[in-house]
C-alpha cells in the first residue's frame, strides 16, 4: 500500500514522518467532529502560523482555499522540493491573536 499524500504539498507521508490531523474548520469555530485532512506537521505548523481561526473557518475551510493563500501556495511550493520527514522553524512570527 502507498503512502497517503499530503493535499497541501503533494508530498507523500510516511509513517515516519511528522504529520497533523487539521481540522478544515478550526474546533473552537464549531468543527469538533468535522472534516479533517491528514497533512505534514510542517505544513500545519504554516496554517496556524499564517492565519487565525477565525480566518480559517471563514475563508479557509477547504484545501483549495488553504492552497490560494498567497503565503501558503509560496510555502507549500517551497516545501515540496523537501523530503516527507523534513521540519524546520516555521517562517515568520506567530500570527496575531
């Protein structure tokens, strides 16, 4: 069996790898038990570094809506040319709160 591959980055992820369950809408904006999307960790670590919840279930409930930011689509870009088990720091400062 293949390993499943991250929507995001089209990266595939091994069991090795670091991955995250991400809520497509954020639990604290009504999503408990909603769709969820299994992606890198790094690449959700970028989600929630780049846009608050409120964003996310407003605007961002949907891959292709995460893959149109203009920041993320530059950070999925970049992160595809790594291997599935690569983490850094995330780039830029935490979002405001």
């Amino acid at each position: 069996m293949s390993d499943p591959v991250c929507p995001l980055c089209e990266r595939p992820i091994p069991p090795d790898a670091p991955q995250s369950l991400h809520h497509l809408i954020p639990k604290l904006k009504g999503g408990k038990g909603g769709p969820t999307i299994l992606i890198h960790h790094i690449c959700h670590k970028e989600i929630h570094a780049t846009l608050t919840e409120a964003e996310l279930a407003r605007s961002y409930a949907s891959v292709d809506a995460l893959r149109a930011h203009p920041r993320l689509a530059k950070f999925f870009k970049w992160v595809a040319k790594r291997p599935p088990q690569f983490l850094s720091k995330t780039t830029g400062g935490r979002r405001k709160r």
